[in-house]
C-alpha cells in the first residue's frame, strides 16, 4: 500500500510540474501580445497554476513522508512529522528531498506573484524557470546520480525532464486553444491562435526528437552492455512499452503538424466554416481534437511508466537467473567470422530503409494496408538478413551472476579443480591437448589461444560443466562439484583467456588504454599490514613484485635503493609475493633486505593467478603445464587495471632501468580515471 501510494504521489507531482512548467513555455515562445490581452483562454490557463503548484508541493511533502517510512522500515513514520525532520537530517536523500519541497513553495509564491501582475512573456518565461528548478533538483535523486554524481551523469537526464516538459506540458493548453477558439468571436483573434499553435507546433517536434535522443543517452547509463536485459527484466519491459507509447505518440505528433494543423489554419483564415448553432467547428478542427485529446491521454500513460520505470532495478543491475530464449544475439562473439558484421549492418541498413518507409507512408498518406505491408516486409528482411549471423545458443543460466566474486582465492581454488577434473582432456593448459585428447570421438575445446571463452558468457560456461555438452564428449559435473567449485573453475577459465590476451602486454603501458583488470587479492604480509589490492583504488599505483628466493635477491636489493623515491614521489606502493613456500630463516632475511611487504599469507593464491600472465609476444608458452618464471613484475594503476608486465627471463633489461619504470608510473600518474574500476565478478 506504500509503494502504491509512494507512485502515486511521484506521479501527480511529476504531472503537475511539468504541465506547469511546458504551460508556461507556450506562453512564452506563443504568446503574441494580441494573445496575452485578448484570447479568452489564458484566464483558464492562469487558473491552472495556483492548483498546478499545490499538487507539486503535496506531492513532494506525500513522497517526503512515504520515504520515510520506506527507509526507516516503520510505516507509522509516513505520518510522523519528527520522522521526516530526522530522515532530512541524517540521509542526503532527506535533504534534496527538503530542498525540492522548499523549491515547490518557491514555486507557488511565484505563481501567485506572476498572477497579480499584468501578462508578459518575461513573467511566464520566469515562471517557466522556477517551474523547472524542482524538476532538476529531481535529477539528484534519480538513478543517473545513484550510479555517479556528476555532471556527466545528470545533465541527460535534467535536459530529458526538460524536454518532456516543454513537449507534455504544454498539451493542456494546446487542447485547451482547440476546444475553444470555435467561440471567439473575432476572426483575427482565432487566427491568432491558430498562429500560436502553428508556432508551437514548429518547435514540438523537434523537441520531441531531442526528448529521444536524451532519452536513449539516459537508457545507456542504465543499460550498459547488457542488453539482454531489454528482453528479460522489468525495467527492460517497462521501457519497451514506454518506447511504444512514445511511437504512437510521434505518429500523431507528426499528422497533428503535416496534416490536421495546416487545414484548421487553412478553413480559419478562409473563414470556410460549418455552423452548428452558435458553434463554428469545422472537419479538421474535430479530428485534431480528436487527436490531441488521445495523444495527451497517452502522455499521461507514458509519464505513469517513466514514473515506474525510475523506481525500477535498472537494467544493468537486474539479475537474469533464468534466460527465456534458447539462443542470443551478440555481434562481438561472431565478428571474427566471415561476412558476419557485413550481414549484420546491411541489416543494418535495411531497418533504417523501412523506418523512412514509414515516414514516407505518413507523409504522402499511403494506404494503411500498404504502408504495412511495404514496410514490414523490409523490417522482416532485415531481421532476415542481420540477425542469423549472430545468433548464439543460450541456456538458462547465461546470464546468471556469478555467486563467487572474481578474486585470487577462487581462481587458483579453480585451478587445482580445473587440474583434478578437466586436464586429462583440455590439457594442463587448457589448449585442447590432454593425455586422453585422442581417444575422444570429438576434440576437447581448446579454451586458451581460441575466442571460445569470448564466445559464451560465465553462465554458458556454468551449464557446460555443470550438465555437460549433448553430442560430445564433455560430461556434466553436477554429482561432484558444488555451485561453488563450478563458479571457480568458471573464474579459472575467465582468468586463464584473459592472461593468454595480456600477452600483448610490455614492460611500457598504452597510455589511456586500460583493458585487463587486475585480480583482485587479500593478503596479510610480514611487517603486520593487510588488506587487499581494492585498499589501493584511487590512491596509489601498485608494483606487484613476483619473485623467487634467492634468484630474485639482486633485484630486491635495487628495488630496496629506490623504493621511498618511488613510493614518495611517484604515489606507488610494493607488494611483494614470494612464488615458493618461505622458511622463517628465509624469510627473516628478505624482511631484513626490503622496507615494503612481504606476503606470507596469501600468496599462493596470488602467485598461482597473476602467473596466468607471465606470457609474452615472443613466447606463448603453450607445451605441457607451462613455463615457471623466476621473476615478474606487475603495473597496476589506481583504478585497479593490471598496465604493464616485466618478465625478467624473456623482456631483457627491463625495470632494472629504474627510469623506465619511473616513466611508466609517472605516465600513468598524468592519467585521470579513464574508465570505472573492474566490476567484482566475470561476466
């Protein structure tokens, strides 16, 4: 019952503030002084306002109260005045929820001000402004600013609030003109009308375009890459019906400008008019209010489900543990095929072909039956032609979230499983060429130098171990492995594709170029420190220091020279990670030798994930169960993306140069943050 009245109330004041806020843009952008000082329907329009304003400050006081108790999990809260006093002091979601009330007091004072004054489209245009400043301070509650405050983030949506106002708001008094402008008595007063109308109408449509376009930057944001989720969750299906509505509604937007407007304002100016008693109301006139009446009803549906839809999951945070499609679409698993992406933008372009089709049909007023049929059949063969190439098999789980974070204890955990139950098939490596490789009646999948783990997402790759794959020789491991051991042999296969990619990496990082995530790991280390590799975002680089005892102890010894330098000057910590059990003699000797930490606990883990990125151009290391380096040397930014490697045994000299590692720190140091930190699962 909350939440219904919690949408109710959103609702009518969303409403009422953009119906006040686009009434007073028509009279600015419409209002020729003949209009404001004559025409009989500004007094119903001004009439509006005062109950207009109201509605925004209730609704706003109605959402304040139905937070609260929300928040507070007390519904008895809605009514309790000290409860909102509290919820505004110590929640940053009370105060701009406070702001916007005294915002909509603002608001009321300056309808009542702009009243008590003689008409004039700088006194709209100021009301116009006030009307829209409630609606922006909306913005700084919505998801655009739950995900990231700041300009970037807010300006689209502030500017599509906007947009909706000047298109939806001022609907009311469009129609409004059209119901009553049969009654004026003078021709040139009707004409006047007429002429604001068309005025209005000119900039409308454009409007609305950019309504759109803001729309589709806002949808973004709150889609991402997961597109799926247009299909197969309720933001996604909220908004498809929102997109639908708006359709309908540029259809009659676009026959209301071409076609309805220009006869009324033709049979008004010839004065051809059909009288009916005293009324003069002539075809066209009927059919546009026909029209504009359905299209505001639809308006206030569509305000109703953007309302929803701003209190809904966004799409990119929905969870899909039940895919209902048995395949997918993805053009990025199947670009690398021939012809796929040339199939799929002739698609492409034979979907933008029936969308100017349907223009066309509208603008030379083709038959429904043939407009239907001639663009349809071309919607049918761009389906044809662009969706076959990169259809996907999908099962239920594809989409699934991961249950086991991507970290460095279930990736080597997925190791050890990877080794005890996949190896003698796929090989100790993954390449395909295990001891009982040849004995199978179809190859194992080689899942490290091929796209293949490109090719599915981390829930195929979940059904796959866990049910096995129909016509090969892959069994399903559900009887032996736990949820959690698959989701670490899923990580391990993550990890291990993507460390056989990083090989592209060198000892010089590609400026503004992040790409491979870091795995994240926690460690405790020998001077009593502990964490994990998060503790550093957005606070220093990290050198992750792989070594061997005692090949690496010249090396430690140079980094032991330069390390304050470097911490201090260059804002990068050291974290070394021994590859090799550590006696406590040997230990007690490095602790001696370096001022930065040592792991002691931890970095089997550690070592076992980050040498799954020992590889390099020159030696991909693909024969049995691979090379074991002796010393390796990680960059990893501040925002938590793994920059540049240092194999000591095949990239020379290296960062013995310490200039050259210098140089790389300090690059990355004039790097601002370029892209979000890696997200804490494999997808």
């Amino acid at each position: 019952m909350l939440e219904i009245i919690a949408y109710f109330a959103r609702w009518s004041q969303v409403t009422a503030n953009l119906i006040l806020f686009g009434s007073s843009f028509f009279l600015v952008i419409a209002g020729s002084r003949k209009v404001l000082s004559e025409a009989s329907w500004i007094p119903r329009v001004e009439r509006m306002f005062p109950w207009l304003a109201l509605l925004v400050l209730l609704g706003l006081t109605g959402l304040l109260a139905t937070t609260t108790g929300s928040a507070t999990g007390d519904e008895t809260n809605v009514w309790t005045p000290k409860a909102w006093l509290q919820f505004i002091h110590n929640t940053q979601v009370g105060v701009i929820a406070f702001i916007r009330i005294l915002l909509a007091v603002l608001l009321f004072t300056v309808v009542v001000y702009t009243l008590l004054k003689p008409r004039s489209r700088g006194r709209y245009a100021f009301l116009a402004f006030t009307a829209a400043l409630p609606l922006i301070a909306g913005a700084f509650m919505s998801h655009s600013s739950a995900d990231e405050m700041s300009f970037e983030a807010i300006a689209p949506f502030v500017l599509h609030l906007l947009f909706a106002g000047m298109w939806f708001g001022a609907l009311p008094v469009f129609l409004l003109i059209l119901l009553t402008n049969h009654r004026e008595t003078d021709k040139d007063q009707r004409l006047a009308n007429i002429s604001s109308l068309e005025t209005f109408s000119t900039i409308a449509l454009p409007v609305m375009l950019l309504l759109m376009l803001t729309g589709l930057i806002v949808t973004d944001r709150m889609i991402g890459s997961y597109y799926h989720t247009l299909v197969a969750s309720p933001y996604g299906w909220l908004l498809n019906f929102k997109i639908a509505l708006l359709a309908v509604i540029l259809v009659i937007a676009y026959k209301a400008r071409n076609k309805w407007l220009p006869l009324l304002a033709q049979s008004t100016a010839s004065n051809d008019l059909e009288h009916s008693g005293n009324s003069r109301i002539t075809e066209s006139n009927l059919h546009f209010r026909k029209w504009v009446r359905i299209e505001f009803l639809l308006a206030l549906l569509l305000i109703l489900f953007a309302t929803i839809l701003a209190n809904t999951l966004p799409g990119k945070h929905a969870i899909i543990d039940d895919w209902p499609f048995p395949f997918r679409f993805s053009l990025d698993a199947n670009r690398e095929e021939t012809g796929v992406e040339e199939m799929f933008w002739l698609g492409t372009a034979l979907f933008a072909v029936a969308i100017f089709m349907i223009w066309i049909s509208l603008k030379y007023e083709w038959q429904w039956k043939k407009a239907v049929l001639a663009s349809g059949t071309l919607v049918i063969t761009a389906m044809a032609v662009a969706l076959p190439p990169i259809t996907i098999e999908a099962y239920p789980e594809t989409y699934m979230k991961p249950e086991v974070p991507l970290d460095a204890l279930s990736i080597s955990r997925g190791a050890q499983l990877f080794a005890g139950h996949c190896a003698d098939c796929h090989g100790p490596q993954g390449k395909g060429n295990g001891r009982l490789a040849d004995t199978l009646s179809t190859p194992p999948t080689d899942l490290l130098t091929e796209p293949h783990t490109a090719r599915h997402t981390v829930g195929n790759f979940y059904h796959q171990i866990t049910y096995g794959v129909p016509g090969t020789n892959m069994p399903g491991f559900r009887d032996e492995l736990t949820d959690e051991d698959v989701w670490d042999v899923v990580n391990f296969l993550h990890t291990l594709s993507r460390g056989f990619d990083a090989r592209l990496l060198g000892s010089m990082i590609l400026p503004e170029m992040p790409a491979v995530g870091a795995p994240v790991f926690y460690y405790s280390a020998n001077d009593g420190s502990s964490g994990d590799l998060k503790d550093f975002r957005y606070k220093q680089n990290v050198v992750l220091i792989l070594f061997s005892w005692p090949q690496s102890q010249s090396r430690l010894q140079q980094l032991r020279h330069v390390y304050e330098r470097v911490n201090n000057e260059y804002n990068t910590a050291f974290l070394a990670v021994p590859m090799q059990q550590l006696s406590e003699q040997e230990l007690q000797t490095i602790s001696e030798l370096v001022p930065f930490p040592v792991v002691t606990d931890g970095w089997l883990e550690i070592s076992d994930t980050y040498r799954l990125y020992r590889r390099v151009r020159t030696v991909p290391d693909l024969n049995g169960a691979g090379l074991k380096p002796e010393h390796i040397e990680f960059i990893i930014d501040r925002f938590g993306y793994l920059r540049a490697r240092w194999n000591s045994q095949f990239e020379g000299f290296g960062y013995q140069n310490i200039n050259a590692l210098t140089q790389q720190l300090g690059l990355l140091n004039a790097e601002g943050e370029i892209m979000p930190p890696p997200g804490e699962h494999a997808h």
